[in-house]
C-alpha cells in the first residue's frame, strides 16, 4: 500500500491538535495532499496552513506547480504568477528561506518525491521577511532516511516538440547524505496565437487611425542544470548542508506578426522578429540547523547566493517595408541572502523567537538600440544606456507565542533598513534609505477537536523592482516601448483576516474573511511617446481597498471519487485612469477552483491507477487603464501503474482566451491571446 504520513504531537494525539485546512481524507490512500496538525512544542505555527505530500505514484509525477494548483488558497495565473487568496505573487520559500534564484524555473523543477510539505502563508508572522504583500508559499523538502542509493528518473514529453529529463539520486551513509541532481529541456516549451486590434490619435478630436495585429509566439530553448548536496550529522541534534548548483542554456523566441489596415492612411506589413537569450547561472547555500536541549528549541543559520554572470539577449526585428532594428542587452544579476533564527521554550505554552537577516540585490543593464532602412524615424534615434543598481536590506525580529487554554497569541515585531543606489550613463545618481517597522498579531482559539477560528493582522511592503527603477526607455516591439520611473515608491499593504474551520468525519470545510488596504499602489500608465508608439511606466496611483471571503468544501463523493473546491469573493475599489471622469472604481469578482480525483484498486503489489479533473476560473477585473475580462484553464490528467516503481501519466491542458482592453491617453487598445492546448506524456522511474 502507498505510505501514509501521520502528523502528530509530541504528546498528544492527532485528534487533538488544531487541524489546518484539509483537502484529503486520510482513509484514501492515493489523495496526493493531506492535512498536518500543528505540532506541539513549534512555534508561530498558527499563522500557515500546512498539506502533506503522499509518497504515491500520482503525487511524484506531478511538479510543484501542478501539486500548488490543488491547493485551495493558491492561483495560478495565466502568466505563471502564483496568488494567495486572490492577491499579489507570493513569495516563494524553501525549507523556511527565501529562494533567492528563478522561481518559476526551479518550481518546474521540483516533484512529489522532492516535497515533504507545503505551508501556504496567507499573514505571514514577523519570522518572515515583510516584502510581497501576496504572501508565502514554504516548500518543506524531504530528507533522506534510507541507506544505500534512491532517487527517480523522469522523461517528459509534449505535443508542443520539446522533451524534459530529470533525474535525483540520494545516497546515506552513516552520517552523511549525498546528494546530485541533473536534468535540462530541449524544444518548444510554449505556443500562442494573438490579435490586437489599435486605435491611435495624433491628437485630441482628430481622427484615429486604427490597425489589427495578428500574431504566432513560440518559446523553445535548451537547457541544462546540475547541482550537488551534502549533509553532515554532527550529533543527534546538529545538522550542516552544502550545496551548490548551476546552469546554462540558449533561449529563442520568436513572434510572427502581420499588421493590417482598418482605416486609411495605414500601411499594412509583415515582422519577424526573434530574440535569442544566452545564460548562465551560479547558486549555493550553506545550513546550519540545530535542535536545543528543551523540546522546540531551536537555532537555524543559513547563507545562500545567486548569481547569473551572463546573460546576453540579442532581439532583431525585420519587417517587409524594409526596416529593421536590433537590440542587444546585457543584464547580470546578483543576489546574497543570509539569515538566523533562534526559538526558545519558556514557561508552558510560551514560546520567544528572534532573528535577523541581510538580503543584497545588484543588478546592472548594457542597452542598445539600433535601426535601419526606411522610416527609421518611427523607431526612434539610436540609443546606448548603461544602468546599474543595488539594494541592501537589514532586517531583526521578535515574537512571542502565549497559550491561554484553547486560545494562542503570537504578536510580533520586524524592524528592516533598505538602502539603494541607483545610476545611469549620466552622473547622476539616486540614493535612499528607509526604516520601516511591520507589526503583525495571530490569534487561534479552539471551541471543540472539529471547529476553530483565528484572526490576524500584519503590515507587508513591496519594494520596487530595481528594473522598474531604471532611468531610461526600452523597445519592446515595434509599437510599445517601456520607460524606468526612478521616482517609484514602494507600496505597502494592511492586512486583516478571519478564519474559521471544521472538521467532522468525512466533511472539511472552512472559510477566511479578509480586508486589506494598499497605498502608493503601482499601476501601469501608458501614453503616446513621439514614435507614435504606446510607452508605459509603473506609477504610484493611490490606495486600493480590497475585502473578501474565501470558502473551502472537501468531501468524497464516492468511496474512490473525492472533490474539492474553493470560491473567492472579491470586493475591490480601485483607483483608476480619470480619463473615465472618476478616479476610483468599485468592482466585485469571484474566482474558483477545485480538483476531482478518481483512485483505482490497488493491483497487488502496484497502486491503483489515478484520474484526475482541475479548473480555475477568475472574473473580470480593472487595473488603472487595463480592463481584464474573465478565463478559465482546466487539465484532466491519468496516472497509469505499470509497476510499483514505475508510472506514465498522460495531462491534457487547457487555457481559455485572455483578454485585456487598455483605454489610455490618445491610445486604446484591445488584444488577446490564446495558447495552443497541450498534451503532456511523463515516465517516471523510483529507485
């Protein structure tokens, strides 16, 4: 039979703990995701819910963006963005530290075999750092217990022509544990057709002049990763781990556009335009975790960095008037995050934490812009800029955890100093530095083993990107362009919730009530620039208040078929563009998602086979000047268990149209885009 993983308490049994929301009975034994109780003795676990990942063949297939899809708090969106409750993107976590390198790329590169756990941080406590008001999403990994070697190979394949390999592989022993991870990607990885339809004035009153794009977007590329692990026992309560990894590879995108005329006085042509991508990156992280001498006292330390030395884009454009143009951009990046936390047991029921941290970004940018042929002019004058920044931030914290009975209290305390400095090819240069304190409060009461409720509050901020920051403009193609605004604040997000959840026998259900406030909010603002085409810039466009509700509903249908489901509830008033003679705009949504699992009889020795049904859907919604009309994706997947240790599983993708509509300045703008359904077919093989 599949393994089971129970969480339980120090001294107590699982029915006893607070139960977190759950999305899988523990009678199934094929569910891919569990509950897992709160553990005595550990501190601020009140403020995340936490889901167990089975070690089942239907869980290992999938990557970690396809397990956080069935959780009930998380959104995917269109564009890869990962969502909270709805909200901004969520900060990505692993192992309690911030992931400091690509996420979208290593999230892909992550599976069930990989993942112990998963913590979803809708109100993340002081513990965390304060940037991303979209939350946390903490990925546990699991350690290595057996001797000897282990591991899996994977081969995937999809209807779009690119194929994926990857491969882990363990090896403990004694004290030590090894471990090497490979894998790399070759071929087309995304496929999409778009339209745009244009509308431009030269000025007010006068008439417009309007054209349509039709295009074909492809993303292949070849990559390859490697990386190695070890991990030394010290004693029976110290643990030391190194790591370090790297990569490389050759990216090509490619659009295909034809434009076409609507009204006289426009010229219709052709574009090619391609952009190859050449990379390289570099991390490592070194750990020190080690378990004190009362129960749930602990001291953890780590040091991590990121950097990706070269990264060369090269973009060139020709179109069938005779034009052309070419962009070449180099940006590399660098990144140093080093933390410590240190938990210690009090009196019964009180809990202290401390901590401090220091996070560095650099980033510097080498642009070129250049043009030929007729009408070079609509591109505008040749261009070469230099940028360079970095930011600095120093961050200490302090929490407390009290148990009064049924009732938990965690306030706590983080104080960060950012600095940053910012320059172009001018000499010029911008200079800031801010303190900030963010507050944050968690309370959980327990009324019965099947009901409890919680309130929290926390403060958050996003820091502007150091790119958003840049001081010049940048071509996108050839009618958009993107401008640096230095003069950017950053944003930052009140925070309330109220949660409630219940649990009795098979039903599981709960529900969050929130209201956040943001202020100096960022919103793109696009205008006509003198080329004629349409420029945007992140600007600061007021505060937005947003309240909801979240609900949850799990329940096996059946004695195999289990669902589960989500609903959000949005109720948004937004600063928008007063173009529209208002400068706020009131606007209610609601999005869902769910999954509907089938488990097979086990046939002996091999697992039952596995289908499964996922959707989400998200209603339409306003952005300053962007209208966002509704879409929705569904996969429905089947794990097929040739042997114990060996699984194919078939998914078939599905994205609807998205669409947007910008109104702007002497411009507007409706376009939409529609990725090619995708049938993926994966192998996997557990040594």
């Amino acid at each position: 039979m599949p393994h089971q993983v129970r969480a339980v308490g120090d001294d107590m049994p699982v029915a006893d703990l607070p139960i977190a929301v759950v999305v899988a009975s523990s009678e199934q034994q094929s569910d891919i995701i569990e509950v897992v109780a709160s553990r005595a003795g550990e501190a601020l676990k009140i403020d995340r819910r936490t889901y167990q990942v089975r070690e089942t063949p239907h869980s290992i297939q999938k990557d970690a963006v396809q397990l956080l899809r069935g959780l009930p708090t998380v959104t995917i969106a269109p564009d890869d963005r990962i969502l909270v409750l709805g909200a901004g993107v969520a900060q990505i976590y692993v192992d309690g530290r911030p992931y400091i390198g690509d996420a979208s790329l290593y999230l892909r590169t992550l599976h069930g075999s990989d993942i112990e756990r998963i913590e979803v941080i809708t109100n993340p406590s002081a513990q965390f750092s304060s940037e991303g008001a979209g939350g946390v999403i903490n990925l546990i990994l699991r350690k290595t217990s057996t001797e000897g070697l282990s591991g899996n190979a994977s081969m995937e394949s999809s209807s779009y022509g690119h194929g994926l390999a990857d491969t882990t592989l363990n090896y403990k022993v004694g004290d030590w544990t090894y471990q090497i991870k490979a894998g790399g990607n070759i071929g087309i990885m995304t496929r999409r057709s778009y339209n745009v339809q244009r509308s431009v004035q030269s000025q007010i009153d006068s008439a417009a002049m309007v054209n349509r794009e039709r295009g074909l977007f492809t993303y292949e590329g070849t990559v390859g990763r490697l990386s190695g692990k070890a991990t030394y026992k010290l004693d029976s309560k110290t643990n030391l781990s190194a790591q370090l990894g790297g990569g490389g590879g050759h990216d090509i995108v490619t659009d295909k556009v034809r434009y076409l005329a609507l009204t006289p006085g426009f010229r219709p042509f052709y574009e090619r335009r391609r952009m190859d991508s050449f990379g390289s990156y570099l991390v490592g992280d070194f750990n020190l975790d080690h378990k004190g001498a009362k129960n749930g006292e602990a001291l953890n330390a780590s040091i991590q960095f990121y950097t990706n030395p070269e990264v060369h884009n090269v973009t060139q454009a020709r179109f069938s008037d005779a034009r052309s143009y070419r962009i070449e951009l180099d940006a590399p990046e660098r990144s140093i995050d080093a933390k410590i936390d240190w938990k210690h047991p009090m009196a019964i029921g009180q809990i202290l934490s401390l901590g401090a941290s220091w996070n560095f970004d650099e980033a510097s940018q080498n642009y070129r812009f250049t043009s030929t042929g007729e009408g070079v002019a609509s591109f505008g004058p040749d261009i070469t800029d230099v940028y360079e920044g970095r930011s600095d931030t120093f961050a200490a914290y302090i929490s407390f955890q009290q148990k009064f009975g049924a009732l938990t209290l965690a306030p706590g305390l983080r104080s960060e100093i950012n600095s940053r400095r910012i320059s172009g090819d001018d000499s010029k240069v911008i200079s800031t530095r801010r303190q900030n304190l963010f507050p944050s409060f968690h309370a959980n009461y327990k009324m019965s083993k099947a009901l409890q409720i919680g309130v929290s509050y926390s403060k958050r901020i996003d820091r502007a990107p150091l790119d958003y920051l840049r001081p010049y403009e940048t071509v996108e193609d050839v009618y958009s362009s993107f401008a640096g605004n230095p003069s950017l604040k950053d944003q930052s997000t009140d925070a309330f919730e109220a949660s409630v959840q219940f649990r009795r026998g098979k039903f599981e259900t709960s529900g969050t009530l929130y209201l956040r406030k943001t202020d100096s909010l960022w919103s793109k603002n696009y205008s006509l620039n003198a080329e004629g085409a349409s420029a945007y810039t992140y600007v600061n466009a007021g505060s937005r208040w947003s309240s909801g509700a979240q609900f949850d509903l799990a329940y096996p249908i059946l004695p195999r078929l289990k669902a589960s489901a989500s609903a959000n509830l949005f109720n948004e008033r937004t600063p928008v563009s007063p173009l529209t003679g208002q400068s706020t705009q009131k606007n209610f949504r609601y999005s869902t998602n769910g999954t509907l699992e089938w488990n097979g009889k086990d046939r002996g020795p091999v697992p039952g086979d596995v289908a499964q049904l996922q959707w989400s859907y998200n209603g339409p919604s306003r952005e300053y000047q962007v209208f966002k009309p509704d879409w929705f994706d569904f996969s429905l997947s089947y794990t097929r268990n040739i042997e114990r240790d060996l699984s194919l599983s078939a998914t078939f993708r599905y994205l609807s149209r998205t669409r947007e509509r910008l109104i702007a300045p002497l411009i507007e703008e409706i376009s939409s885009r529609q990725r090619t359904p995708e049938i993926q077919l994966k192998l996997l093989k557990t040594l």
